[in-house]
C-alpha cells in the first residue's frame, strides 16, 4: 500500500505496468515531475494556463498546472498534441542531442536512474546515433570564453566556484 502526498505518484504506482499508459496529474511544485523521476517515467509539465483546469479543484490556483505522465516519449507527445490542442506535425529529428554528464553529477537524486530514463527515452525516439556526451562546462568555455572571466574571478585570493556549481546553487534554491 503507497500513502503519499502526491495524488498523482498514488496513481503512477497504481497503473505502473508493461503497458503504454497516459495520465494527468497536477503539478503545483513538482507533482507530476517528481513522482514521474521516482517511478522511471516521464511526466510533463506544460507552461501555467496551456491545459485547461476544468473540474480541477485547485491547491494553488496561480501555480496549478495539469501535467501527464507516460512510459514511452512518443505517447507523451501524442497526449499533449490532443491536451495541448496542438495541430499535428511531423516531427522533426535533431542532429545530435548533447548529454551533459557534469550535470547530472550535480543533482541530489539517483544519477543512474534519471540518466537511464532519459538515454532510453531519446534513444527510443531519435537512435543512438544522435546522442553524444560532454561536460557542459568544458562546452560553454569553448563556445562562450566571455564566461571564463564571470567563473573564474578571485574573491578574497579563492577562486569562485566553477559555472556549473553558481548554476547548481541557483536551482536549488529555486526548488526550495
């Protein structure tokens, strides 16, 4: 038995079987995308107002957003073409899909988890051959060097934390 605060994860555990599903939940501060991390699927989140919120009884009604789950990408993009009310279009294939490996180290839940979820998920939509990895920092120093300057300044004879860690601080005071 699952007893949580999160309906929508309630929900997730109770429908979490081999075959494809969609479900909407509300995501107020993160209930349809935390639940979505911890059972291995991916859940949406679309910008505040794209849904409708008829007959939701609102926790927070100018931060209530409806968001959807699904176990394969190609589902959760047919769910939001229908809840987003989006005309169908053929969907495009980028060149390559860059993998920041220094991010994923910096987040406070299980990296393999997250990052299996998100390769298989790209993998299953664009193929293998797209996905390259990289560390972020090492990118944005060789494409942007005016941010060299911005991370690597002295404060009281310390160096300043690298970019990814200001970056990494920042969000998650934002999730706080």
């Amino acid at each position: 038995m699952l007893f949580s605060l999160w309906g929508s994860v309630t929900c997730l555990v109770w429908y979490n079987s081999e075959n494809a599903f969609h479900i909407a939940g509300l995501d107020t501060v993160g209930g349809v995308r935390v639940p979505a991390a911890f059972c291995g699927v991916i859940g949406f989140r679309p910008s505040h107002g794209a849904v409708s919120h008829m007959g939701i009884i609102p926790v927070s009604s100018s931060l209530d957003t409806v968001g959807w789950f699904a176990k394969d990408p190609s589902i959760l993009r047919r769910v939001g073409h229908v809840l987003l009310q989006l005309t169908y279009a053929v969907q495009r294939s980028p060149r390559q899909i860059i993998f920041a490996d220094d991010c994923f180290q910096s987040l406070r839940i299980p990296v393999d988890r997250v990052y299996q979820v998100v390769l298989k998920s790209t993998e299953k939509l664009f193929g293998r051959q797209v996905l390259k990895r990289e560390n972020l920092e090492n990118y944005l120093d060789s494409k942007v060097p005016s941010l060299k300057a911005f991370h690597s300044q002295k404060t009281n004879g310390e160096t300043r934390n690298s970019l990814i860690r200001s970056l990494v601080k920042i969000m998650h005071c934002l999730q706080r």
